[in-house]
C-alpha cells in the first residue's frame, strides 16, 4: 500500500479480502456467543470469611468474651481486612471478615486457619470443636433454593436425608459452591435424667456423662498378624440406638446395678430441639445453594434441575423436592428483555436510517456496519472472560447508537459526493477519506469517556468495568468496520440519487431549511445564545447540587426475604404459633407463589426470638403489584398479629451487606461503653421511627432476654469441697443442651446429648431439687446449701462487635421517593437532635456505605471524564481551544438528563451517572461535526469564522441530526422498559434521552456562538496540524 492511501482507498480496491476479513469477524463473534457466560451483574468477587463457633448452653455474654474476642484478637493482626464484625448469641458465635477487593480469598483463608490455631488455646477447653470458617461472597445471591417436604416423616429423618443425599450429591455437581442447610434438626440421641431419681439413689448427671464418655467409643483396636492371615481387630465398643444406652450400669446400689434407663429417659431426638422450618404449612427443610465464583448460573441451575428427577427417586416417597426461588428465571427474563430492547432499538435506529437518506442500499450499508460491529464484540467479550449480563448487554444496546453514528458520518458524506456528481469509486474514497479524521475523533473522544469508569474503586467499580470494556470494544470495532467495510460496500451498492424537478422538498430538506434561517438568527443574536449557555451551565451545576441522590434502584427479583423478631423473652412454643400466624396472611395474598420459613437457631439465625422468611412471588406479568408495592401491601396486615414484627425486604441481584439484614440499609454504632451504645441506640432508633421517610427501622439490640443469675457462696461450697467449677459443670450437664458423646456411621457423625427431663428443665424452680456430690464425705449436696438463685433480670439476647468494639445495627427501608442520599442526611441530623455523644461512631454498611463512597467521588469521576476527553481532542486538534468548543456541548446535556430524572421522579443514581458520562461521549460528537469542518473551510478555503461555522453547521445538519437521533432512539427502549429488571436500566435510558433531547436543541445554536466567541478572543485559529495531514 503506497504512503498516501488511506485503509479505506485500500479495502475499496480489494472488496473480496474486505468481505472476507468481515466475515471471519462475525463467525468468531457467533462461535463466543454460546461460549458466554449468563449472570445478572459482572463478577463482583467480595472476599469474605464467615467463622463459626459452637459452645451449646453458654450465654451471650460468655460466647462474646471467651470466644468471639480470643479470636477477634488474632483475626486483627491478619493483613489487608478491611472489616471485621461478630455476633454472639446463646451457644454460638459468628464472625464475618470483609477483605480488599484485592486480597486473594485463598490467602486470606489460610491466614484465618493459622489464627483459629493459634487462639485454640485461649478458648474454652468444652467447646465440642474448633471454630469454623467458609468462603462466602455476600455480594453474589443463592442460584438456587430448595424446599424438601414430608407429611409423614419425622423432621430429624428427613434432615438426615437432606445432608447425607441430597446436599453432598449437588455439592457434587460442577458449578455448585456452598451449600446451607436451613431448618434443619440432625439426629441425635437425647438423654434426659430425672433429678428426683438421680439425688433418690445418689447419683449426678457427671456421673450419667462420665460413664456414656467411657462405654461409646470407636478407637483403634490393632490387627492380628498370623502366619497365612491378617485378621482386623473389630469391637462393639460403639452405642448407635437408644436401647443401648439405657442398658447402660451406671452404679450399684444396694448391690443391684443401676442402668441408665432406671435414672433417665434416652430417645431419638435432634441436637436442637429449638428449630423448625415449613414449606408453606408442611414441615420441611430448605438447601440454599450458590454457586462456584466465574461459575455459569444458568448452566449450573440447569444441571441441578436435571439431577433432580434422579434424586427425588432415591427419597422415599413422602418426601418431596420443590424449587422454592430460582434465580435465572429472572436473569433469563431480564436477559430476554434486554435483547429484545436491543431488537427494538436496531429497528428504531434503521428506520432513521431510511427516513433520512432515502436510499435502500445506504441503510443496508450502515445496518450491516451495525450488525458485524455488534456480533463481533461478543468475541472481544469472550476474550476478556466477560459474562452476558444485564450492564453488558446494556453497553451493547447504547453502543447501538455509537456505532451507527460512524456509518451514519461515512455513509452520509460518501451520499453527498454522489449527489455532486461523482462516481460510486471516486465517491467512496474521497468520502470516507476526508471523513475518516472526523470518525477517529469521534470514537476515541467517546472512549475517552469510558476511561475514568475503568478506575473506579471498590465493587461499584467492579461491576462497571465489563461496561465500560464492552461499549469501548465495540465502538473501536465499528471505527475499523466504518472506514473500512462501509466505503467497500458503498463503492459497489450505492447509487447516486436521482433528483426530479418538480419534486417536493423532503422531509429532512424542509428540516435544514427551517435550521439555516434559525441559525442566522442565533448567530444575529450572539450575546443572548451565549446567556443561554451561561445560564444552562449554571441551571446544570444547580441540579447536580440539589437533585435527590442514590444508589442502585431497588430491583423487582421476585424474590422477598423476611426476618422476624419477637420479644426477647419469648418461648419457643409461643415463637412457632406467632411465625404460622404470619404465614397465613404471607399465604393469603395473590402475588405469592412459594414460600417457607424458619424459627430457631438455624443457618443465620442465632436466637429463638428471631426467624426468617422465603417468599417466591409469581412472575411479574402474572401479579398486579411490584416486590416492593407487594411489601407494602403485606406490612399493615402482618402488623396485627400481636407480639412479633415481619421485616420484608426485596431480594436483590447485588447484596452489599457482611449479613443478614432485615432491610435495605444498614447503619453501625459503635462504643466502648456497652451501656451506653445501648442508651443512645434506642434513642436514635425511636427518633428515627418518627420521621416518615424512614420504613421497617430496627436495631439489632434485643435487650429484654430473661437472665436467671445463680450467686455462688464461695466458702459454702469449699466446706463441702467443691468449686465454683463444679457447679458450672453441674449447670452445664442439667440446661446446656451438653454434647457428652458422638457415634459414627459410614455417611455421617450424630451427637449424644445430655439434659433433664422435659419436666424439669423449662422450670427454674428445678434448680431446688438439684443436687452435687461433696467430693469429701461423698454425700449429695443441694445446690440450694452453696447457692442463690436471684430474681430473674433482663439482658442481650445476642451481643455484636465491629471491629472488636460493642456495636448496635440500624436497619431500614426507605417510603417511596425518598432518596438514599436525603436519608443519610436525615440520619445525620437525627443524631444532632437527641444530642449524641462524639464517643459514639456511627456509619453506614453495605449499599449505604458503597453509596456514600460513590457519592464522594461522582464529581472526580464527571470531571475526570471531561478531562480525559479534552486531552484526546487536543492531542487529535492540535489545540488548547478547540477542545473547549466542544466541551461547551455538554452543560446542556447534563441538565437535560437532570430534569428527565427529576420530572420522572427519579434519583440521580449510579446508573444514571453512568447516562451522564455516556453523555459526555455522545453529545460532543456534535462540536466535532461542525468544528471539524469550520477549521477545513478556513484553513483551505479561507473562508471568514462567520461563514465558515455557518457552512460547516449547514453541511453537517443531515448526519448531526441522524447521529443523534440514532443515540437517541437506542436508548428511548432503555427508558420506557417495563420487564423484569427494567428498574436498573430504566435511570440510564432516562438520563440519555433527556440529555440528548436538550443539547440537540441547544448546542446547534449555542456551539457556533462559542466557537465564534474563542476565535474572537484568540485573534486567529489553530488548524489541526492531523488536520493536515489527513487533507
């Protein structure tokens, strides 16, 4: 190729190699299409670490500071944590360690392995294991829930059958991660002692626990080496069924034996007699299933859906799998509804096309551009290991409109050479040549605009990343398609039109006419166009100042998750006849189509007082009202049933938050004064409770638990020879629910558990009749000669840190319009109000964290992106000024897209940022057109600045006008979306209609007079040195 010729002169002369080059580009894009993975957001890793511990029996305030903070202490020296949170409840324990996003999940598990080591010995020497931990992602919802139910099977079987079968056969399944087992009660064996019986022969229940240690137990027993064998050595030295245990000697008396069944009741039960779930009215367990981190949610739903037959043939048959939530049938719709936008918008985009150039064979020219550029970026896509998702998909559906507009630039220009008289060749080269600065300045100012997006920190980044690569590949894509298969496809198509001499004027003639006589006038009028421009740019800072701010928009999933709370003194009994109260009227209203609940300490619920819900609504087009109007229709009926509140929130595809929730929003106080954290929380909490903005707020605290204080005398107790120690023992064995034993099969390990008849120990008045043994005359000692039970009293049902600190949760919703960045304000000026202490810190967690984070960094990112685009038009103009002319394209845009939002009563949320800085790209695109020729007329032709902006203004109307009608209708079907996960494209759309709607209407008036303005001030123009060379 010779050192003149353009790419495009070289693909015009050599059609056949520029046809097939296509070609391969479109067959790589279909062979990635399939290959793609399917999620509904780009990989948002979250390294987290949940840890475990279990001590049955012991109280809040003993898990807290003999447990949670022995490893807490040695959770704090583990590099790259950014958080660290804890809460302790009756006999167990949960910590959540949050890690930078950069911190390899692997790495950082093995560093929480070595401080479980390492704190082992600081932990109480009766916990029944060592902590655990699991690798969670609380940004990444469950693919899957699964409700298993029998009418006739006891709860603690059909648990059995969930763990042993059909959890560690779908663990088994490729793209299946964790797996949690909610409402499950595992079988164990109960052994239940009479007190009465006990002191009546003088026994303690350390006697029932010693012998049980000493009588089950599965140890190494050797082999037998003969000379022609090698026999194993096998016992019946393990206890699998209850009748066993009771033929247990426990002593003698008299001279007759005692066994165990004389003194106590031994039965199969389950290790947590305080835990039950239902599926609907039936009870049931439920498996919550994510997925591997990169793995396909579709595919790997697919594949547990197609074991499920298998395995439902392995259960009994009164038991049944049911499909509570699945995820991808909304990813699947939403998905389906983003590429039928993209349909509608290519529709819309072509028919522009024809309306305007009226010639078939250039629309087809600029719909192939379209077609080839799109398909092909699925390879790029299938490159970079990126997903098919909800924001790629809607990077493709706006990089319609970009796309469009570099075959419209080239098409267009290729049009009027033939309409001057030139061949299809000639036409075709001279074109697309003296366009082909214009089109990479287009482009690569519009890229410009996505750098900044590629430098966004935390998870917001994240996620926008495949956006930004998306549209950034396929608009460099279309740049290469558009100098190169255009011009081709133009040389051996196109026409030029035929022009009639009556004919009337077109539409798009009567169009320019009317500008031409409009722009004389503005450019009559300078200084009031440039009032305009002064003030839009004024209005529009205004609006960005004061428009109502959040976060991402709440999405309809489908999917509502609960939690409950009664009083923190409720019993379990009376917890489980208020949970089925409320599933009545869950079940009773129209939208719901599954849904099953729990109460206990099961999965993430630690205390009796608290449970949780799993609603599944119907799909959207089959129910009248949203998730969130579903919400609010439900929350006046629940409010009356007494004693309990239901907390509803909708579930959503990202999840910032380190746990459960009971709402949306999250707010931490914290203090090293537990007291007074408690003081000033309900405080806030019931300040808060009277402004209306505020919906579902709770806090975390659960103060009233019923505390029954046993004081030691000390000397007492040592004449008798015994310890404090002892009667913590005693204690332990009778009310702690006390794992004293396990038996081992070949699927699985099940607990022996000691306690007191079910007569005794729901009373303290058992505590009377409690009897220990003096270890110096060997009599039975009441516990009432060496100890006082004290008036019950009040105190936390469960204890939380962050960051080793007491800590209370806020949760709440927020009342429809309200927004995210108004409320943060709202909580702020409620804590001035009650006059709170400066030695409480306060701050808010997951999305309102995230929010407040965006929110800091909006105007760097808005500015950063303007200077991105200044630096690339003054590297590609050659010049510090007419970057300016262009730049002065976008105040309006920006207040376009701010009233848009306002008027539709939407927040300025983070996708409607992400509109804002699409607008950036988009709208300047206009100042390239008119400036790009303006400078050529004054430069070559030497034509005055008045005339030559009004000639380049004129000539460059049609494909300004297509261009932006273009972007413009690509993203009209984002804005009036309705299906499923419209709420999250619906600000964007919204952002870049108004904001195309306004500048288009201003800047082909105002832009002229800047540019006008700067030549004036400037004395002289600059021409692009690119300029040139490229003419």
């Amino acid at each position: 190729m010779n050192g003149g010729r353009s790419p495009s002169a070289w693909c015009v002369d050599h059609p056949v190699a520029t046809l097939l080059l296509t070609f391969a580009l479109v067959l790589l894009g279909i062979i990635a299409f399939p290959r793609l993975a399917v999620a509904p957001l780009p990989e948002a890793e979250f390294p987290t670490i949940q840890v475990t511990a279990q001590l049955p029996g012991a109280s809040p305030d003993t898990m807290a500071s003999s447990v949670a903070t022995p490893l807490e202490v040695q959770f704090s020296a583990i590099p790259g944590m950014t958080q660290m949170t804890s809460s302790s409840a009756l006999g167990s324990s949960q910590l959540t360690l949050q890690f930078t996003l950069e911190k390899s999940i692997d790495t950082a598990a093995q560093e929480v392995q070595a401080a479980i080591n390492t704190a082992s010995g600081k932990l109480p020497s009766d916990m029944p294991s060592l902590p655990t931990w699991r690798k969670v992602n609380p940004a990444d919802s469950p693919v899957l829930i699964l409700s298993v139910s029998s009418d006739s099977m006891p709860s603690t079987e059909l648990s059995d059958y969930v763990e042993t079968l059909l959890a560690r056969q779908i663990s088994q399944i490729d793209g299946v991660g964790q797996i949690n087992i909610t409402g499950q009660q595992r079988p164990a064996i109960r052994v239940q002692a009479s007190p009465d019986k006990l002191a009546a022969i003088g026994l303690t229940l350390a006697d029932i626990r010693l012998t049980i240690q000493q009588s089950s137990l599965n140890l190494a027993k050797g082999a037998i080496y003969g000379e022609n064998s090698v026999s194993t050595l096998s016992t019946n030295d393990q206890l699998f069924h209850p009748e066993e245990y009771g033929q247990l000697i426990v002593s003698y008396k008299d001279g007759a034996p005692v066994q165990l069944r004389d003194i106590a009741k031994v039965v199969n039960g389950s290790e947590n007699a305080y835990v039950q779930a239902w599926s609907g009215d039936t009870p049931g367990v439920n498996l919550v299933i994510s997925r591997q981190p990169g793995a396909n949610i579709v595919e790997t739903v697919d594949r547990i859906q197609a074991e499920l037959p298998r395995l439902q043939g392995m259960l009994p048959a009164s038991v049944q799998v049911s499909v509570l939530t699945d995820r991808t049938k909304t990813i699947r719709a939403s998905l389906h509804e983003v590429e039928m936008t993209l349909l509608i918008a290519i529709l819309l985009v072509v028919a522009v096309m024809a309306l305007f150039l009226r010639q078939l064979s250039a629309t087809l020219i600029v719909s192939a551009v379209l077609g080839v550029s799109l398909v092909a970026s699925f390879a790029l896509m299938y490159l970079m290991g990126f997903s098919l998702n909800n924001l790629t998909l809607v990077a493709i559906v706006i990089a319609v409109g970009f796309v469009v507009d570099d075959a419209i630039v080239v098409v267009e220009n290729i049009h009027r050479h033939l309409e001057a008289g030139l061949g299809k060749r000639e036409a075709a080269i001279k074109g697309s040549g003296e366009i082909g600065f214009t089109v990479v300045s287009i482009s690569f100012s519009l890229v410009a605009a996505f750098i900044p997006l590629l430098f966004m920190g935390g998870v917001v980044g994240r996620l926008f990343k495949e956006f930004a690569l998306t549209a950034t590949s396929t608009i460099l894509i279309s740049v290469v398609v558009s100098l190169t298969l255009a011009p081709t496809l133009a040389a051996l198509f196109m026409r030029a039109p035929t022009h009639h001499a009556h004919a009337k004027p077109t539409f798009s003639e009567r169009l320019l006419a009317g500008y031409a006589r409009n722009l004389r006038r503005a450019l009559a009028h300078q200084r009031s166009m440039a009032a305009i421009f002064v003030v839009t740019l004024a209005l529009a800072v205004v609006g960005y100042v004061f428009i109502p701010k959040g976060f991402f928009p709440v999405q309809d999933t489908g999917f509502v998750l609960g939690t409950s709370e009664a009083a923190a003194d409720v019993s379990y009994p009376d917890m489980v006849a208020k949970h089925k109260a409320l599933a009545e009227i869950v079940k009773a209203d129209p939208a719901v189509q599954a849904f099953s609940h729990s109460v206990g300490v099961t999965g993430s619920n630690q205390t009796i007082a608290n449970g949780r819900f799993w609603i599944a609504l119907k799909d959207r087009g089959d129910r009248d009202v949203s998730a969130s109007q579903f919400i609010d229709r439900l929350r006046p009926q629940l409010a009356k049933v007494p004693g309990i509140v239901l907390y509803l929130r909708a579930g959503q595809d990202i999840n910032l938050s380190s746990g459960p929730s009971r709402a949306q929003y999250q707010y931490v106080l914290k203090s090293n004064d537990g007291p007074t954290l408690n003081t000033w929380t309900q405080r806030l909490t019931e300040k808060l409770r009277a402004n209306p903005a505020f919906r579902d707020l709770s806090n975390d605290l659960q103060l009233g638990g019923s505390i029954t204080h046993i004081s030691i005398d000390r000397q007492a107790a040592a004449r008798f020879g015994l310890t404090a120690t002892d009667v913590d023992q005693a204690l332990y064995d009778a009310f702690g629910q006390r794992q004293i034993n396990e038996f081992q099969t070949e699927i699985n390990q099940y607990q022996v558990i000691l306690e007191l008849d079910s007569q005794q120990r729901g009373k303290a008045e058992s505590l009377n009749y409690f009897y220990l043994r003096s270890p110096l005359t060997n009599e039975m000692v009441p516990l009432s000669a060496l100890a006082r039970v004290d008036p019950p009293t009040v105190g936390p049902l469960s204890i939380s840190h962050d960051g080793m600190f007491p800590a209370a949760n806020l949760s709440f919703n927020l009342a429809p319009g309200v927004a995210l960045g108004d409320a943060v304000i709202m909580l702020d000026q409620a804590k001035n109000d009650i006059g709170m202490p400066s030695t409480l810190i306060g701050n808010f967690q997951g999305a309102a964290q995230a929010f407040q984070s965006s929110l800091a960094s909006q105007p760097w990112l808005i500015l950063a992106a303007l200077v991105a685009v200044y630096i690339i038009l003054g590297v590609l103009y050659e010049s510090f000024v007419h970057p300016l002319t262009i730049i002065s394209t976008l105040p309006s845009a920006g207040l376009g897209a701010l009233v848009m939002l306002w008027l539709l009563g939407q927040d300025f949320s983070i996708m409607a940022l992400i509109g804002l800085v699409l607008l950036i790209g988009i709208v300047k695109k206009n100042g390239i057109l008119m400036i790009d020729f303006a400078l050529e007329a004054q430069r070559v032709r030497g034509l005055p600045p008045e005339d030559a902006i009004y000639e380049a203004c004129v000539t460059r109307f049609r494909p300004i006008i297509m261009t932006t009608l273009a972007a413009l209708l690509g993203a009209v079907p984002l804005m009036l979306g309705s299906g499923p996960g419209a709420e999250l494209r619906q600000p964007l759309g919204i952002a870049v209609v108004g904001g195309l709607l306004v500048s288009q209407a201003l800047t082909l008036f105002t832009t002229p007079v800047i540019y006008l303005y700067l030549e004036r001030f400037f004395h002289r123009p600059k021409p692009a040195l690119a300029l040139a060379t490229t003419h």
